[in-house]
C-alpha cells in the first residue's frame, strides 16, 4: 500500500494563537524598570495595551517610544489607529501627517490618515489621500475599497459601487470596514 504525503503546509491562523497581553504588558514594564530607553518594550507593551483596550495607556508608550526616535513614521501611524479608538480624528490627523512629513510616499500613512479624515467627516479629504495611495500603488485594493465606501455613503452609489468592485478584484477582502463614522 502507497502512503501519500501531505503535501499542503500545515497553516497557523491568528484564530489558533493565543497571546496573554496581560503577561506581555509585565514583561515589557519590568524591562522598562531595567532600561526606561527601550524602545522595543514601549512598542510592545503599547500594542499589548492596545488590545487590553487600555488607550490611554496605550498612547503614552508610543508618545515614550516617539520621544526617544521621533523620525520613524511608523511609530506615528501605530499611535494613530490608537487615537482612532478614542475617537480622537484631529490627533490621528496630526500623527499620520507628520509620518507622511517624514516618509512622504508611505501609503500606510496615506491610508491611515485617510481613515482619520473619513471618520472625522472630511470624506473630501479622505478620498484625496485615498487617491494618493492608488497614484503610488494602483494594484492595492484598500485604497479604491475606502473609496467606494466613501463615495456610496456621499450618494454616489455607481461610481462607489465601481471602486468597492475594483477593490476587491485586486485582492481586497475588507480587513476593516468603515460604517457610518465609526472604525471598526
């Protein structure tokens, strides 16, 4: 009798990993009371409070780690989707702006600062970043998805309706939706 080998790698989804963020937000403190400069412990522990859903908490680690390397854009947009949750548009405005100030073809701080604009009402200006983010890459699908989404809820269902297609005909498959002002 032939044995067949499974061929298929075996996948991990995030459905069967399980993280403690409590135990990760103490690791990172007590190697915080060892080096208050360590800026891998402050973006740790801030993601860990993130999905503790401590914001505030969450905002003061990354405002520290920003504090110590104030030219990377990236610590600007994660601090950013933080200030999505408290609902504070003007600040994940002012974030996601000066990590496109530092990294001025970063479509992740396109698109982060579109959201921010979308849900801060401004859907003119969210749909402009938006736009932005497909001139430096037309094959990403989010971009021309948000734009859809915005658009519909402008009354522009046809033109909408085209870009949510476009969107996921390149791939998109909405790791977030935008509904009525609200991110989730």
């Amino acid at each position: 009798m032939e044995t067949k080998l499974n061929t298929k790698p075996n996948r991990i989804s995030d459905k069967d990993i399980s993280v403690d963020y409590e135990l990760v937000k103490e690791i990172c403190s007590n190697a915080l009371s060892d080096n208050p400069n360590d800026i891998e412990a402050f973006l740790m522990r801030a993601e860990a409070r993130f999905y503790l859903k401590e914001y505030f908490g969450a905002v003061e680690d990354y405002d520290s780690a920003i504090a110590l390397n104030p030219d990377n854009a990236d610590y600007y947009c994660n601090r950013s989707i933080v200030k999505y949750w408290l609902e504070d548009y003007r600040g994940a405005i002012e974030d996601t702006t000066m990590a496109i100030q530092l990294q001025p073809d970063s479509i992740h701080a396109y698109s982060k600062r579109g959201i921010a604009y979308y849900l801060s009402g401004n859907f003119s200006k969210a749909l402009a970043d938006f736009n932005k983010c497909i001139q430096l890459d037309p094959l990403l699908g989010m971009p021309w998805f948000c734009k859809g989404v915005i658009k519909v809820q402008m009354g522009k269902k046809k033109a909408g309706n085209a870009d949510l297609q476009h969107g996921k005909d390149l791939g998109y498959r909405g790791g977030f939706m935008l509904y009525a002002g609200k991110w989730q």
